[in-house]
C-alpha cells in the first residue's frame, strides 16, 4: 500500500501525458478552488476579509491548474523552471489565507498583535519566495506553508474558536488537520499504487481541505461581525 510509485505517462490522439492520474488531480483542485472563488466573489460582503478569501482560493486554483498542465502532464515542453510558477502561487495563497485569518482575529487579539504577526509572515513570505526561485526546490514551500498553515492558521482558528465557539473556525481547524495528513503523505510518498501514487492522494485530500475552508469561510463572511 504504501511506497513510492512512478506513474506512467499516456498518449491520447497522439499527444503524451505524463502523470495523468497526477495532473487530473491537481485540475481536480483548482476546480474546487475556483468554484469557491467564484461563489465568494458572489457575496454581497465588501470587505477585507473576503478580498483575502477570494484571493486566496484564486491563487491556490491557479498554482494546481500550472502544476497540473505545465508540472506534471505537459513539463516535458517546458523548462523545469516553469514549475515556479505554481510553487510561487502557493506561497501567495498560504499568505493570503494567513492574512484573513489575522483579519478575523484581530477583535480578538489586538492590533499590535495582528501588526506583528503581520509583518513576520511578510518577512517569511519574502523569505520563502528568494530561496524557492534561488534554489529552484520546493522545500521552502512546504516550510512557509507549513509555518502558515499550521502555525499561523491553526493556532489563530484554535483561539478563536476558545473565544467565540465559531463554527467557521471549527472548519478551519479540521482543514489544517487535513493539510497536516497531506503533507505526511507527501513527505512520506504513501500511495495505492502507480497509477494512484502519493501525489494523487494529497491531492484529493487538498480537495476536501479545500472545500472545507470554502465552508467555513462562508459561514464567517455571513456573520455581520465575522465570528460565527
């Protein structure tokens, strides 16, 4: 069950695809990620906190619609480099997702609090970005986002729901939870088998997470004083 898998590449009307199972995942996520766009877009809300949601499933959308056409089908076409493209919309994304939750808690934790933390996400978010286009790895990534989604996220989701019992935050919560057991999956590479490898799982897990965070991200852009 578990073990590294090389998935094997297709042909269909003569054009090869590599990681098939692999890139149809990924434009499985963005799918997610750009209906959640689009319906937040939607929503009477005008403010900040929506702008960073918006943003957020935005860029995470367009770092899985790269990663699955230029990563991982069609990258022979492509210089490798080309794979920055998605590693640094996921770093955006991570920020952004960051940020709101800042945003949400700021009633709660005050504005010195919210500046600094602020300020250091930039500085790491800076960071994260000068050593993944220097290094060409995707190491800093998963650190930043690990450091963003865990550390920043999770901890604040976790206040907040101590505070205020949000339900909004109790979708956070197990959306981080999940991103926790996609990045074992991914660092570990547990899969089925070739044709569902480690990648493939993690992206159907993203998924979910995804949806999740849409939810709860719904359910804070509804309430009137952002805390349901």
């Amino acid at each position: 069950m578990f073990g590294k898998y090389i998935q094997p590449s297709i042909e269909v009307w003569n054009i090869r695809i590599d990681e098939p199972i692999t890139a149809f995942t990924d434009l499985l996520l963005a799918a997610v990620c750009f209906y959640a766009f689009i319906r937040i877009r939607q929503q009477d809300n005008r403010g900040r906190i929506r702008w960073y949601f918006k943003n957020y499933f935005l860029t995470l959308g367009l770092a899985s619609l790269f990663g699955g056409l230029v990563g991982h089908a069609f990258l022979y076409s492509f210089a490798p480099q080309w794979k920055l493209v998605s590693w640094v919309f996921i770093l955006f994304s991570v920020a952004l997702i960051a940020h709101a939750l800042l945003d949400i808690a700021r009633p709660l934790v005050g504005p010195v609090f919210t500046k600094f933390v602020f300020s250091f996400n930039l500085l790491v978010l800076v960071l994260a970005l000068f050593f993944t286009v220097w290094t060409g790895v995707f190491s800093p990534v998963k650190y930043y986002t690990i450091f963003g989604m865990l550390i920043v996220v999770g901890s604040l989701s976790f206040y907040i729901f101590q505070k205020t019992s949000s339900r909004g935050a109790v979708r956070f919560m197990v959306a981080v939870g999940l991103g926790l057991v996609s990045a074992f999956v991914f660092s570990y590479e547990w899969g089925f088998g070739p044709w569902f490898n480690h990648n493939d799982v993690c992206h159907v897990i993203l998924s979910f997470s995804a949806i999740i965070i849409y939810k709860g991200a719904a359910l804070i852009l509804e309430s009137p004083v952002h805390l349901v």
